[in-house]
C-alpha cells in the first residue's frame, strides 16, 4: 500500500488568545499519514537466562517505562494547557459578562486512595453542582479537571485541581455542603498571560506517578472549545508572517525525535484579539 506524505517547516497551534509556532529545521514534520499499526514484538526470555542478564532485562524494562509514563505526561500535560487556553473567557452570562474563570481545589477528609472510588465520588459531586447551578444535573459546567496524589507524610490521599470557566458565584461554605467529602479552596484566576501554563503548575505534579498507568490523568467536560492545529504550509506561511513579534512572551529549542532541534515560540494575543479560529482576526493586528 502506497502513503501519500505531506511535509511542512512549521506548525501551528491556537488556542483561545495564545499560539505556538514550531520550527522545524528543515521540511521535517510528516502529516497525513495513514500507517495501520504493526503488533509488538516481545523478545521471548531465554530459558538459560543467567542472573545477570535478568538483572539487565528488568531494567531495561523499568527505563522503557518510565519514558513511556514521561511521555503520556508531556503529552496530557500539553493537552491541558491547550484546553485550558481555549476555554478561558469564552463564556458568558445573561447579561453579556463573561464568567470568571475559577480555580478550586477538593480534598478528601477520610485516606481515600482509591482511584476508581474517588473518581465516583467526584462524578457525583459534579452532578450535585450542577443542580445547584441550574437546577438540573445534566452537564451545564464547563471545566478541565486533574487528578493528583497528596504524599505529604506518604499519605497518597487523592485530590482534584478543577477549573471552571463558566461557573457562577458561590459562597465557600455552600460549596463545601455541595463537596462533602471534606475541604474545599476557590481562587480566582487573574488576569495572566498565558493561564494554561500557570494552572498546570499546580495541577501535574502527579501526572509521571505510577498510580495513574492506564488511568486518565485529567477530565475535560464535554463541549469544551477545542485547539486548532495549522499545518498546511502555504496557510501556516500566512499566519506567521502577521503574527506580530511584539506579542512573543516565550522562546524554547528542543531536540525532537526527527534528531534536530525545533524552535518553539509562544505568543500571547490580547484579548480582544483572540482568535475564535476566525483567521482573518491575524491579518487586521497592529
């Protein structure tokens, strides 16, 4: 079976008022690829295996995991902030206001440190908030949630970190009836340049923990506004060329798997600026 390769120099990522444009050195990055996936080989143990080759297997094992596990951290970790950024100030009340994005913290009162009966519990909870919000428990709220492990004296009690970008004003005390299950903390998220990063400080400390292999590291409510990813070359060129330079907060190199470095520039948009995915925002920028 013949694949038809597309290759580009850059690429684009929006979300909500921030962008990141990745530089590739040289027409590196491959897209529309359709590669079916081959099963994996898995080097059978010998039946002579000395001690010492088993001491090198295991290890060699253990590594494996743990870039895997790194990986899948990066990964949801970057998935977060994009989320997050594309979320934030996007919705709005009766009267044309946007909501006050907001940052709260629940933890569990009793050593609850089982994944699946903590995720049960806090589906629940999300249902009760929402009846207090409008009445019903179907899923108005919008939010990006994370699960994490407390190891203060080696405890490993779970906690959740949730922000909430369209959720109304409630009183602390009302939210800990709402909660239950032990003590709440509401901040506000002010006005920063790039909230998705400073979220994400707080909210994957635990992302490389092996508790959380084969479970979801975070929750995203349905319906959320989605990142958009630009590669096509001729449509990235145009893009970048009217990004003002003024508007770069961050620069960073990598060495990537194509084994040369990419160039990854972030940029903050003003507000009223933001992008909505409408590109003709880009072309009118001062």
């Amino acid at each position: 079976m013949k694949y038809k390769y597309k290759y580009t120099d850059k690429k684009i990522v929006i979300a909500g008022s921030n962008v990141e444009v990745s530089l590739y050195d040289g027409d590196v990055h491959a897209y529309d690829l359709h590669i079916p996936r081959t099963p994996r080989y898995k080097e059978p143990i010998p039946d002579d295996e000395t001690e010492q080759q088993k001491a090198y297997r295991l290890e060699e094992e253990r590594l494996k995991k743990i870039n895997s596990r790194r990986r899948s951290m990066l990964h949801s970790k970057s998935s977060v902030i994009r989320l997050v950024n594309s979320n934030i100030w996007r919705y709005f009340k009766d009267d044309g206001k946007p909501y006050i994005p907001i940052f709260l913290t629940l933890t569990f009162a009793d050593d609850i440190k089982d994944i699946k009966q903590a995720n049960y519990i806090f589906a629940k909870f999300l249902k009760r908030l929402n009846y207090e919000v409008i009445g019903e428990k179907k899923g108005f709220l919008k939010y990006v949630a994370v699960i994490e492990f407390q190891d203060k004296n080696d405890r490993g009690v779970i906690h959740y970190h949730v922000v909430f970008f369209n959720l109304k004003f409630i009183w602390a005390d009302t939210m800990a009836s709402i909660w239950g299950e032990g003590f709440i903390k509401i901040k506000k998220i002010g006005k920063l340049k790039n909230i998705g990063t400073y979220i994400t400080k707080y909210m994957s400390k635990n992302f490389e923990d092996a508790r959380l292999d084969g479970k979801k590291r975070y929750f995203p409510s349905l319906g959320l506004y989605k990142p958009k990813v630009f590669l096509e070359q001729q449509q990235v060129n145009e893009i970048y060329k009217n990004l003002p330079k003024k508007y770069i907060i961050k620069e960073r190199d990598y060495w990537s798997r194509y084994d040369q470095w990419v160039k990854v520039v972030e940029y903050v948009l003003p507000r009223e600026r933001r992008v909505d995915n409408n590109l003709e925002n880009f072309y009118d920028l001062p």
